[in-house]
C-alpha cells in the first residue's frame, strides 16, 4: 500500500520537474557553440532508458581530457540525467570529457542493482572514453544528493574487496582519483525525514540482518579509508547541510584527504545548487574549487 502511495507522489514530482526543465532550457539555453553533446548512449546495449548516459566534450577538442562521470540525484526516486546538462556541459567547457549516467530508481529496484548498473557504466566508459578523446588514467566521479552517495561508495568497492562482496557488485576496472560530492545524500538510516521511510525501500526488509549493513553507516572506519580523496559541498539553504558537516569530521578523525566548501552568503543556496544551477556565481566558485582540487 505505502509503495504505491510513494509511486504516485513521485509521479506528482515528475510532472513539477519537467515543467522545471522546460523554464530552464528556455531561460538557459544549451552552449552548442562550445559544447558538444551526444545524447541517450546506451553502456548496457539493451536499449532501456536507465540505461543510457550523454557524453558531453569540448566542441572542436583534440586533446585527450580528464573524464568525469556524473551522477544526478533525486533521493533515490526521481531525478534524470537532463536536470545536469548544463552542469555537464560546464565541466566540458573547463576541460573535460564529461558522461552522465541515467540509472534504474527505487522502489523499482534495491541499491545493489543501482551500483551494478554504475559500474556496468563505469566499465564501459573505461572501453570507449578514447573515442572522444578522454584519458580513463585520470576519471573523477561527481555526484549530487542521492549521487553523492552513489558516488562515495564506488571508490570504496574499488579500493576494498569485502566491502564490494558485501554489497554483491561487480568489480570496478579503471581506477578513481577523486570523487566531487555536492550537497551529499549520505545518511539514510537516520531518524529524520530520509532514514524514517527509505531504508527498506533502499536496502530490503532484512538489510539489518545483511553483511553489508554495518556499511551503511557512512562514517564506518572501514569504508571511510576506502575511498578515493573528496571534495565536498554545501552552503547556507540547503537542507542536507548538516550531512556534510557532520561526516568530515569522520575524515578528521581518519585523516582522510578532502576538501570542504561550505557557502555562507546573504541568501540561501537551494539544495544541490552546484549541479542544478551553475551558473549561479556560488556554483562556479564551488565547481573552480572542484577543478583545482581534482588537479592536485
């Protein structure tokens, strides 16, 4: 009964995105003078929705570009890789090879068959990002809300075999420098207004019971020193804020390397501003910092 009172105020949500996406496109048009984008490639050659990513590069580029692999959010429920584009398409403007994933979305699957699909993705970047002139040597993986989450474990499966088996995903092949964490969907088990209804939506009715559950917990030592060095943002609006500030004080305790940028200005910044408004002058200073962190 939930699950089909949770599908039909996500369809409302739909509907109030799409109208959002269309006052975008009219208001911000697409770079096409500098930016070029090929839409809906399949990584999994089934020809299913979910299963497609844009490539966006710099129009006329022949140089071989750092990838970045982007992941929209949407808490797990809705979200869709086109409220990024023009996200994407900055990022190909600063000099990079950028795809961004679409991905299948609860309560139509758990997580695990999110991360296998991302990582069916991440393999299949790592075969093709030559054809558009992307060095796979050097990827970054950035997300936003629920992608940020997405996004924090990937390099952990990389970087650590039991937590990978624990989860059941597939091994990862090219190796991830850095992650970009923007405004981070990290804590779903918390008593508030994610971790009271999701977690068995997310994980199962069992997840308690499973090998994977102590992971869930995103300051697990384990997990922690597993990932590749971050970079994370927030700012005074959004209301995930306290997400952020609360888990680099595990990186403190563990000595992780990261950096955080947390935007406190005259007014509020809505959540996952960077990625669903750059052009915002707070989301370019955050997407520099991002940059010049990923160089180090």
């Amino acid at each position: 009964m939930f699950k089909k009172l949770l599908k039909t105020q996500v369809k409302k949500q739909e509907k109030m995105l799409e109208k959002w996406l269309t006052k975008r496109e009219l208001e911000h048009p697409f770079p096409i003078d500098k930016v070029e984008c090929i839409s809906n490639v399949s990584y999994l050659n089934d020809d299913l929705d979910i299963h497609k990513m844009d490539i966006y590069y710099p129009k006329g580029n022949k140089e071989k570009l750092p990838v970045i692999i982007n992941i929209h959010g949407g808490g797990f429920l809705l979200g869709k890789k086109e409220v990024n584009k023009l996200f994407c398409a900055d990022l190909a403007i600063k000099g990079f090879v950028v795809f961004c994933v679409e991905y299948p979305l609860i309560p139509d699957c758990y997580i695990f068959d999110i991360f296998n699909d991302l990582v069916d993705a991440i393999n299949n970047i790592n075969e093709v990002a030559t054809n558009y002139n992307g060095d796979i040597n050097n990827l970054f993986i950035v997300g936003d809300s629920a992608g940020a989450y997405l996004a924090y474990y990937l390099p952990a499966f990389k970087n650590n075999e039991k937590i990978r088996q624990s989860f059941k995903v597939k091994e990862i092949i090219p190796f991830i420098k850095a992650i970009g964490l923007i405004s981070g969907m990290f804590y779903t088990t918390k008593f508030d207004q994610i971790g009271m209804f999701l977690p068995k939506f997310i994980y199962g009715n069992k997840y308690k019971k499973s090998s994977f559950y102590q992971y869930i917990n995103p300051e697990n030592e384990e997990l922690v020193k597993s990932i590749s060095k971050a970079f994370l943002v927030t700012g005074k609006g959004d209301f995930l804020r306290h997400y952020s500030r609360n888990l680099i004080k595990t990186f403190d305790s563990y000595q992780i390397k990261y950096k955080f940028l947390d935007l406190v200005g005259e007014k509020s910044l809505p959540h996952a501003y960077v990625a669903m408004l750059p052009e915002l002058k707070e989301s370019q200073i955050a997407i520099n910092k991002m940059i010049e962190f990923f160089k180090i």
